[in-house]
C-alpha cells in the first residue's frame, strides 16, 4: 500500500466520523442528503460482496467493515432515531435517484472486465459511486444554509477521491501490470463533479465566510 491510498482510505474515514459528528453533536441531519446516504450504502454492499469469500488483508477487512457499519449507523439515525429523524428535510431532498441508478446498472452489464454476478456488481458500485454524490450537491444548493461540518463532510468526500486519484496515477508508473480503466475513468467522473463544490469551499475558506453554493 502506497502513501496516497492510505491517506485517501483515512480522509474517506475522517468524512464519515465528520458526518457521524455532525449528527450526533447537533441532534440533527439537516442539511444532509438522505438519498445520496443510501446510495452510498448500495455502493458498499455490492462493492464488498467477495467480504466473506476472499481474504485481502485485516485491513482491508476491518475497513470493509467499518464503511458498512458506519453508513448503515448513519441510515438508521436518519430514518429511524426517535428525534433525529424529524430533522431531515425531505422537502429539500428531491434529487431523483433512478436518473443515476438506472445509468450505472446498464454501464455495468455493458462494461465490465469479468461477466459474474460479484463482478457486475462491483462494476456497478463503481459508476454508482461516481454520481452518488449528486442528491447531496442539488441539496446543498437548494439549502443555501451550509453548516461547516456539513461543508467539511463533502470536502473530505471529494478530496478521498483525488487521493486515490493520485494512487492511481502512482501505480500505473510503479505496477507494469496495473490497468484499471473503468475505476480510472468512474474516478476522473467522480472528481470532477466535485469541482464546483471546491471552488466556493476554498473561497469560504480564504475569505473566512460562510459557504454558499451558487442555485
């Protein structure tokens, strides 16, 4: 394991206690997309299918585990906890998730490097997570009222992913035998839909104000 993909594993984990903070610190899931929470859920799931059938590492392992545990903890307190769940504002959380659903669903039976069903479905879990982001940004932007850890949250969501940008780039030149075309090119897609978001974080962040995204 290079530097580049431990510091992205460890900023994706930062953002999921960032969020898991953030709820528990305010009582509240306001401001927070619960589509794009169960998206990210679907992800995990199909994406970790081989957990019990192949042994990478206990890091890998203990990882797997934590990313499900934690986004299955975060569905449950927007859904389910006694006062939480009041505080999610359905009104502002619209985005319809079938425009991104069905579009990863046809890439990966369309492309895909190996046609099995834990294959296919990790093929899947990789264009889904690309988009899965969406429902948060249109939130975002309907809101206009972004707390920062809620702005924290999405930073270190997108800034996982330019590291892991940065591992693959590291590898191509330090593994011969290393292509992932499909990762690279659903990772490249991912990045850059957070472009916008970067941009007005780090002029909030410049300019010690309050973050606002453009409707």
């Amino acid at each position: 394991m290079n530097i580049f993909r431990l510091a992205g594993d460890m900023t994706h984990l930062l953002s999921i206690l960032t969020l898991l903070l953030k709820i528990q610190a305010t009582r509240s899931c306001r401001g927070i997309s619960l589509k794009t929470q169960e998206l990210y859920a679907l992800v995990f799931v199909c994406r970790y299918l081989d957990l019990f059938v192949r042994w990478v590492s206990l890091y890998n392992t203990v990882m797997k585990v934590v990313f499900l545990l934690s986004s299955f903890t975060i569905i449950y307190l927007m859904r389910f906890h006694p006062s939480i769940r009041y505080t999610y504002d359905k009104q502002q959380d619209t985005f319809r998730v079938v425009f991104v659903l069905v579009p990863a669903a046809v890439l990966a039976i369309v492309i895909h490097q190996d046609w099995s069903i834990i294959e296919v479905l990790w093929t899947f879990s990789i264009y889904l997570e690309a988009v899965a982001i969406l429902p948060q940004l249109v939130m975002l932007q309907r809101g206009q009222n972004i707390d920062n850890l809620t702005g924290n949250y999405v930073f270190l969501l997108g800034a996982y992913r330019a590291l892991y940008l940065l591992n693959w780039i590291y590898r191509f030149f330090t593994e011969p035998a290393y292509r992932q075309w499909i990762v690279w090119v659903a990772g490249l897609v991912q990045t850059a839909i957070y472009g916008d978001f970067f941009y007005y974080y780090l002029q909030s962040w410049q300019h010690n104000s309050k973050l606002q995204l453009p409707s």
